[in-house]
C-alpha cells in the first residue's frame, strides 16, 4: 500500500491548544490530509468534528498504554493517571483510528532486560483490549530506548523480540539519529514490525545533543538524520509522519516543506 503523509499535531500544540479548529484548517491548507493526535481522549468528539470539517483522517494517535501516570516529554514523570485502555479506545473509534501508539516509557525503565518484559506484556495487554474494538497498539522511541543495550543489542529491539505480533513500532528517526544508531540498518532489522515513522531532521550539533528540547531541528531533508535511506529501509512503511519537538521559525512552514521533501521522495 502506498505511504501516507501525516503529521504529529504536538508539533503544532500551542497553536492546536488556542484554537484547534483554524490549526488543523492551517494544516489542511498546507497540503496534509492526515494528523497523528495525541492527548485525544478528552477530546474525541470536539476534534472528529474539527478533523472532518477539513477533510482530514486520522489513522494514528498517540496514549498511554504501558505506563500508569503521564510522563512529560523531557521522561519525568507525574502523578497524573492515564485513561484507561478501554477509554483509549473508544475515543480512537469515535476518531477513525487504526492504530493507537504508545509515544514512549520512562528512561528509567531501560535499565533491565526485565523492565522491558514488564513493557511488553503490558503492551500485549493492550494489543488484546484494543483488538475488541478492531485496532491494533504501537510503540514509538526516543532515544532512551536505543541507547540502552543488552548484549549488544538496543532496548528497542529487545521489546520487539517480547512483542506479541500484533504490536508495531513507530520509528523516530531523529532520536534513532541522536541515540547514535545507523537508522537505515535498525529498520532492516527491525523489518515489517515497523509501520510508521516520524520524519524528523536535524543539524545533530553537539550541544543539541545534550539539550531538552531539543534546539537543532530543522524540515527535513535539511539536516543531516540519514532520512531517504531510512525510509527505503522501511519495508513495510503504511505511515510517514512529520514531527518536530521544537522549532525555532514559522512552524507551519516548516512542516509544509517537510512534506514538500516526502512528495518528492515518492516521486523519485
């Protein structure tokens, strides 16, 4: 099937936050049909509306499956407890969803190769939950679950090797790019396990490397993440979806031209 070109709306969240409905009308404006939500359960209903008002679906999103409270961007964690499974998943429905991604676990539950297996089998839990309402559950990386190694072998791939099959990954190909690892080779390995990306680039500066937000990024294929051979690695890719963490610029821009290098990569 051919790949379809999302984007993560928390790259746009302070705009989505003050008015949804001209953000994702911005979004459309400027060629996407797609979005990936994430924090949707609050607003499921308010957002199908807006979403279908401007022609948009939404086949990805992102909640939290395998962790109990929320965990801010930076890994910390709160005392904020996630909806459950089945709240998750009737809201995906009310959205159109096929796939509800976890958007990462705590760094501090990398340090085991039992930490992990908790990991899976709550993921595996929730791929259960999620097949009665006709969807399958993904987990998406950062870097934390690249750098940490067992053997040789990256926390990711280890969670792979756990995973019931029904389980897919979301590949980000920046953090792969920031946690040092050849992104190309790792969807090889990897293999069809992996249906989705996020397409995001950057300069990879070293003192971006150790900065929260992350300071360097920019559209892609502006940048020096190995994105093209990644996306060729990719064997069974369904979604390619940009994201930024920041940008420091006309975000919509950004975004835009992001999806101008992924047109023209189909193309090729």
């Amino acid at each position: 099937m051919p790949t379809l070109t999302s984007v993560q709306l928390f790259t746009v969240n302070a705009a989505l936050e003050a008015d949804l409905d001209g953000t994702l009308a911005a979004l459309a404006g400027r060629g996407f049909t797609a979005v990936e939500p994430y924090d949707f359960v609050r607003r499921a209903e308010l957002l199908a509306a807006a979403l279908s008002a401007h022609g948009l679906q939404s086949p990805t999103g992102h909640a939290f499956l395998a962790s109990d409270s929320f965990v801010n961007p930076d890994g910390s964690g709160t005392t904020v407890a996630v909806p459950s499974h089945e709240e998750v998943f009737a809201a995906a429905e009310v959205l159109g969803m096929n796939t509800v991604i976890d958007p990462y676990t705590a760094p501090s539950r990398w340090e085991s190769v039992e930490q992990i297996e908790d990991t899976a089998r709550r993921l595996n839990t929730a791929a259960d939950a999620a097949a009665v309402h006709g969807l399958r559950v993904g987990y998406h990386n950062h870097a934390h679950e690249l750098e940490a190694t067992f053997d040789g072998v990256t926390g990711l791939e280890v969670l792979a090797g756990l995973l019931d099959p029904r389980v897919v990954l979301e590949v980000d190909l920046y953090w792969a790019a920031r946690a040092g690892v050849d992104s190309p080779a790792l969807l090889g390995r990897l293999g069809d396990r992996v249906v989705a990306v996020h397409v995001k680039d950057g300069t990879l500066d070293e003192d971006a490397l150790v900065a929260y937000p992350p300071v360097d990024q920019v559209p892609a294929g502006q940048g020096v993440v190995p994105l093209a051979a990644a996306l060729d690695a990719a064997s069974a890719l369904e979604y390619a979806i940009v994201e930024f963490d920041v940008y420091d610029g006309d975000i919509f821009e950004a975004v835009e031209q992001s999806r101008v290098f992924l047109d023209e990569l189909a193309a090729r």
